[in-house]
C-alpha cells in the first residue's frame, strides 16, 4: 500500500514514491534547491508537470501530402476491363 500525505497547502494527495537519479543531475538539482529555496520535490514535480503539459498541447501532426492521380485508367467493378489493364490488352 502506497504511503500518501496531504499538505495543507494543497488540495490534492501526494504520492511518495522512489527514483533512481544520475548522481550529476542530483548535485544539480540539489543546488538549484538551495538557491531557489525550493524543496527537491517541488523543483521535480514542476519539471514533470511542465514535460506533460508540453506532450499534451503539441502541435497537431502535419496534414498528408495529396497528389492528383490523372483518374482512373479502368473501373475496377468491370473486372474484363480491369484484366485487360493489367495484361496490357
């Protein structure tokens, strides 16, 4: 069973939890707390939260390229016609 706790200053339920963190980006965000006067678990879950904000309001993929085909060399419902397309006839 998960451990939780509720800050005063937040209406929501924190969840604890264990990560494994290269030891240059620990120092780092170690320094960072100390000159922002941030707690660690602050500074973390403002850069989770800002990475899926990111991912969620991405810009819609591009539209597929079109391309106009010069139409239908047969009608593919009239399979003689199309036997004889494919067959060169």
């Amino acid at each position: 069973m998960p451990l939780t706790y509720s800050h005063p200053g937040h209406m929501v339920t924190h969840m604890k939890t264990t990560l494994n963190i290269d030891d240059t980006v620990m120092a780092r965000l170690r320094r960072e707390s100390a000159r922002t006067g941030r707690t660690m678990s602050e500074l973390v879950e403002t850069a989770l939260r800002r990475l899926l904000q990111s991912r969620r309001e991405a810009a819609p993929p591009p539209s597929l390229p079109t391309f106009d085909s010069g139409g239908a060399l047969v009608d593919v419902a009239d399979r003689e016609a199309l036997y004889a397309a494919m067959e060169g006839r």
